[in-house]
C-alpha cells in the first residue's frame, strides 16, 4: 500500500480538526484539550498534538492527513509534522483578517523546513465578513501574481468540499509533478506522528515552492 502524507495547517479555529474528521474514513485520533487562554475568547478546545485520519484511494493507496494545532507555542508539532509531509493545505479563516499575520508566520516556518507543494483553503467563507480571494491572498503577502500558490474555497464541514481540496492539492503536485509514485510507508503508525527525520523514501516531490511573499 503506497502512502501520501497531507498536513492541514492553519491558526487557531480555521477548522483543520473538522476538516480532518470529514476526511477521514477511520477513527480520527484527535488531541483537543480544552482551551486556556487567548484561544479560550474563540473555542472552547483546541488541538494540541496532532489529528490523524485516514482515506483509501483506490485499492492501493492510502491518503494520511495530519491536522496541526493552530497555537504556536505547539510549533515543535508543526515542524515534526511538515518534514514528514508530501504537501500541505493552509486553511486560513477568510472572517478573520486578524489572523492573517499568524498565517503568514505559519507559511514562513513551513518555507523554512521544507518545499513541498502547498495550496491554500479559505474556511468560514459563508460567515459575516468573510473576505474574498484576493484580499486574503494580499493579507498572506502575495501581493502579485508571481509565486501564488492556487487558492481554493472549503467547507470543512462538507465531505465534497473536503475531498475536492485534497484532489486540488494532488493535482497541484501532478501539474508540477515527478510523476514518480508516492513511497511505500506503510509502517506508519497512525498512534504515531511522523518521524521528524528526513524522509528516507525515494519519492522526489517537486523542488518548487511558494513563499510568502515577505
Ligand atoms: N460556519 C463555519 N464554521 C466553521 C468553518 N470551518 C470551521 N468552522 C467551525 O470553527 C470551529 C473551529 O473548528 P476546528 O476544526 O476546531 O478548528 P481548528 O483549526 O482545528 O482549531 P485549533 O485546533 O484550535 O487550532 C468549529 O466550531 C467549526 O465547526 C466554516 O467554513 N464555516
Ligand atoms: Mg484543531
């Protein structure tokens, strides 16, 4: 069974555990504890290791989505998580332009750790203020053409929606892509998080990667 690892970033609330439960076809492990201060004014839990799920693709791979915490001070998870992953999804709350600076910090840390193809997913799209593409784009810092990741609209809640974000970023690698095949890793554990060393697989994802622009 081939294995493609997919981390879901993102600040606090823009619902990568959501999206992560929507995705997966097994039991999700989820790490929410309940929040304790600043995140406590938004939620009442928040994630504090990882969430894991998983989906079959065909018969012989398997998709793993890691979702991140959102708080920085779990920033040793972002990176334990991202040097394991294939790509990642940035899901950035498109209500909540106060946050866009911590996403571009998010962006920046996974710039400096690796490149990999990643593309960014606006959530709370259907809520009071919700900006559009390209006002978030220019609060990420992409303020041309030159360097945008692709950026896409997601309902974490909505299976569809949660399954065409995944197809998007797959497709994203296939456009720039090896066209090699996704590593055999089967001895993942979904107990355990990826390991932080350098992957040792053979799978050679594209070289290109987006910065943020700052
Ligand atoms: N209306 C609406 N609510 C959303 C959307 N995406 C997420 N939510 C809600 O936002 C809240 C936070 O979602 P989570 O999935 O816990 O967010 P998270 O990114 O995992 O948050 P942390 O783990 O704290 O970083 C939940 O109540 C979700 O139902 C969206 O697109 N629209
Ligand atoms: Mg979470």
């Amino acid at each position: 069974m081939e294995t493609m690892r997919i981390v879901v970033t993102g600040t606090v609330g823009a619902g990568k555990s959501t999206f992560v439960k929507t995705f997966s076809q097994t039991e999700v492990i989820e790490t929410e504890k309940r929040a304790t201060d600043d995140t406590s004014l938004l939620k009442k839990k928040t994630t504090v290791a990882f969430d894991f799920g998983t989906r079959a693709l065909g018969r012989d791979m398997e998709l793993q989505v890691y979702g991140t915490p959102g708080q920085s001070r779990f920033d040793f998870m972002w990176d334990l998580l991202i040097r394991r992953a294939h790509a990642y999804i940035l899901l950035v709350a498109a209500n909540r332009s106060s946050a866009f600076n911590d996403a571009r910090e998010i962006i920046s840390f996974m710039n400096q750790r690796v490149q990999i193809p990643m593309i960014i997913a606006m959530t709370c799209t259907d809520l009071p203020g919700a900006l559009g593409q390209e006002h978030v784009l220019f609060g990420l810092g992409f303020m041309n053409d030159r360097n945008r990741p692709p950026i896409i609209t997601v309902n974490p809640h909505d299976k569809t929606s949660v399954l065409e974000a995944v197809m998007v970023l797959m497709a994203h690698q296939i456009f720039h892509g090896s066209g090699t095949k996704v590593p055999n890793q089967s001895t993942t554990s979904a107990t355990q998080p990826p390991n932080p060393q350098t992957p040792k697989s053979t799978y050679q994802w594209p070289k290109r990667q987006f910065s943020a622009g700052a």
